[in-house]
C-alpha cells in the first residue's frame, strides 16, 4: 500500500486564512525555550537547566511535588538544539547539569528539586538503565566534538562521562540472542527489558554517534545485536497493518520515541549493513503515509487471528510534538543516505502537523514565539500548556527540516495553505 504525501498531506480539512506565510522565512527560533531555560550555579560550577511545565495562560514556571522543576529528559534534548545553533554558551552549561545528575554506577538521575538537590527516589528519576540516561548520553556524545578543540578540559570531562556508562552498559548488556513466542508473534528477548525496541533505537543512535569518536567493539556488537532485535519487531507488508511498522513494545505500537527507523538507518551508515537501511525505509515509505493518511495515531496494538495480523486496540489521542519529531527526523536521515528528495518531502508533510494539517485543525507551533503546544487531547481540544519536551521537540523537529534544503523548501510551499503562522 503505496501513499504519497502530496496525495494525503490536505485529506484532513482546516480553515484557510487570507495572510499567506513568507516563502523561506526562519521558523525555529529559541524565544519560548530561552524563557524555560535558568541558569543555577552548583558547588561553583555554572550549569543550565530547562524548566519541566509551562502552563497558559500566563506561561509561568511550573514544578511538580512528585519529580521536581527540571529534569534530563528535557535539559539533555534542549541541549541538542543549543548545539546546532550555535550556542554554545547555553549548551555547555546545560551539558554541566547533565554531568553533575551521573551516578557513581554511570546511570543518571533525572529530576532535581527547586533547591537544586537530586531527586534520587521518584521512579522516573532512579540512576539506573533506562530514557533519561539514554538521552543524557546522546547529550554528551553530541557535544563532545563541540568542545574537542575550543575547550579541551571541559571535552575531557565529558569523554570521562561517556566512557563511564559505556563501562555501565557492558555490565547491563549481557544477554543471549533468543525469541519468544508473544501471543502469536516472535519476539526478540535482548533488548532493554527483554521487548524494548522503542529505547533499543535511543541507544544505537547514541552508540553509532559514539562508534564515530571511539571505534569501540563492544558499540558495534550492540549496534548489530538491537538493529537484529529491531527488525523482529516489524510487522505488516506494503498492503496488510501494520505496514511495516516497528513495535515499540511487545505487540503494541506508541508514537512517542519510536525513532527505530532513524536508528537503523544510523547503524547502516555504521555497518553498512543494507538490512537495515532496507527495514528502515520499509517503514517510511509504507507505515508513515499511512499515519498520515490517518490523520496521525497515539496508540495501537495487534492481535494475531488465524495467523493473520489484526488491529486490537487503537487510539488517536493524544499527539505529542514528540511523536512527530521522531517520524520527522527518520524521514530526513533517509533522504540523507539516499539521495531522494521524495523523503525530505515527506518528512515536509509530516511536519505540517505543527501548522494545522491535524485532527484539531490547530497550529501547534509558532514561530515568532518558538512555542510548542504540549499536545492535542481530542478533535476540538489543545492542550495550551507550553512546557519543555514539547518546545523542543517541535524546535528540533523544524530546525531538521531548514537544514534539508529540499525538505525546507516543501515545508514553506505546504504552510502557506495555513495561512498566518506568524499570527501568535
């Protein structure tokens, strides 16, 4: 089941305004997450952290009793477009509060408290295998040739750092290469908690970024072992559900992380192992036109009857910035790797989501702000709360796309159906 984009990207009806968009003009712009962003100065060292919530109307700070003000999930990715734009300052301090939340064990602690104190208890925030030590990894891994030659000490620091959780990893990877049986499909047992393709594909993009600084042999095996896992976790074909979609999780699928695509064609480029580029754009060409044909999805699992595949269970609600960004930057590293521009387009496609080419017909990101709605929860309900995973998923989503010439300029030729985008 072939979809193009130019075919489904206006299948959902929105409202046309009558100020067209400038053709080319910059849309990632920083505002709203420099506002999330406070500079705090622990043991003496000056770090930078991004605040968790952000709520309308007044778009204050917001803290949580539970897990705190902010965290590594968001301080590690915020740190990431800090990088690639060039700011270096806000990056190198974000990259000294990752640094200062790494366990003895090399895991990371995720939330701090208002008073700067590690909240070491939530069970979001344990120093242990799991996202937000993935992501501080990428965060470190990402920054590292950064700082290589203007600021030696601090890439030494850093290298340190990495070099600490990979020696966490060869104690936590020690696993056999076996399958199960899961209600009718098969499924691999090595990766992160035995079924775990969605943290599978964080990983092997940190490894495979880490492979390009030290050749590591313990990288590459785990490169190949979760790429091998990843691909026992697609299902489907061109004309039957799921299209060659990736699992996230045992028999089911969610949006939100699910970056195998992105992740195999970064171990291909490692390996050069066609399998996985070949799985990957698998995905992308069937499995994403079809979400976006469908309007997009949060949610679904399957079922196996009479050894077909089947829908189980579905839900469209909510949809996350976060999960566009991980369709988004998949279809952009195709295009990369391939050399098609049908996949900077998609990708364009894709993105429209931020612009209105969505269940609520609602502009999810604006660029004269750099704000990004947490989420749409229903057909006629946003979610205008403007927090950090949000914001700079969407920055990192449409800062990808402007630095895809082909992808930057089908993305301006689809926005200016939206109307004023730079209304808000």
């Amino acid at each position: 089941m072939k979809y193009f984009y130019k075919k489904y990207f206006l299948i959902i009806p929105f409202m046309l305004l009558f100020v067209q968009c400038q053709a080319q003009t910059k849309l990632s712009y920083p505002n709203h997450l420099n506002h999330l962003y406070e500079e705090i100065k622990i043991d003496g060292i000056e770090m930078g952290i991004t605040h968790i919530y952000c709520d309308y109307p007044e778009y204050k700070w917001t803290g949580d009793d539970d897990e705190g003000v902010a965290c590594i999930d968001d301080v590690a990715r915020a740190s990431l477009f800090y990088l690639k734009t060039g700011d270096l300052e806000r990056a190198k301090k974000q990259i000294e509060f990752v640094l200062y939340m790494q366990c003895e064990n090399g895991w990371f602690y995720n939330f701090v408290w208002d008073d700067n104190s590690i909240n070491k208890t939530h069970q979001n925030s344990v120093a242990e295998a799991n996202w937000w030590t993935w992501r501080a990894l990428v965060s470190l891994i990402e920054g590292y040739p950064y700082f290589k030659e203007l600021d030696r000490p601090f890439s030494e620091k850093i290298l340190s750092s990495i070099q600490k959780t990979i020696e966490a990893m060869k104690k936590e990877f020690k696993y056999e290469k076996k399958t199960t049986d899961l209600d009718g499909f098969i499924r691999p047992t090595w990766l992160p908690h035995e079924f775990a393709s969605d943290q599978a594909s964080l990983i092997i993009t940190a490894l495979s970024k880490y492979y390009n600084i030290v050749p590591d042999d313990f990288a590459l095996k785990v490169i190949n072992d979760f790429s091998e896992g990843i691909m026992l976790m697609q299902e489907g074909d061109e004309n039957n559900f799921p299209y060659y979609a990736f699992m996230s999780w045992e028999n089911q699928w969610h949006a939100w992380g699910n970056t195998q695509s992105y992740a195999l064609i970064n171990a291909y480029e490692i390996t050069k192992n066609k399998k996985y580029l070949h799985s990957a754009l698998k995905e992308i060409d069937n499995f994403y036109p079809y979400l976006l044909k469908r309007g997009f999805l949060n949610e679904f699992s399957i079922k196996k009857n009479n050894g077909e595949t089947l829908l189980n269970e579905e839900k469209q609600f909510s949809q996350i910035a976060y999960g566009i960004n991980s369709m988004v930057l998949g279809t952009l590293e195709a295009a990369k790797v391939t050399g098609d521009k049908k996949y900077s387009e998609l990708a364009a496609a894709i993105a429209t989501w931020f612009f209105g080419n969505n269940p609520a017909k609602a502009q999810m990101y604006f660029p004269k702000t750099g704000m990004g709605y947490d989420g749409i929860s229903g057909i006629n309900d946003v979610n205008k709360n403007s927090g950090a995973e949000s914001t700079i998923e969407a920055l990192l989503a449409i800062k990808a796309i402007e630095e895809d010439e082909n992808a930057n300029k089908a993305l301006h030729e689809l926005i200016q159906n939206y109307g004023d985008i730079y209304g808000n």
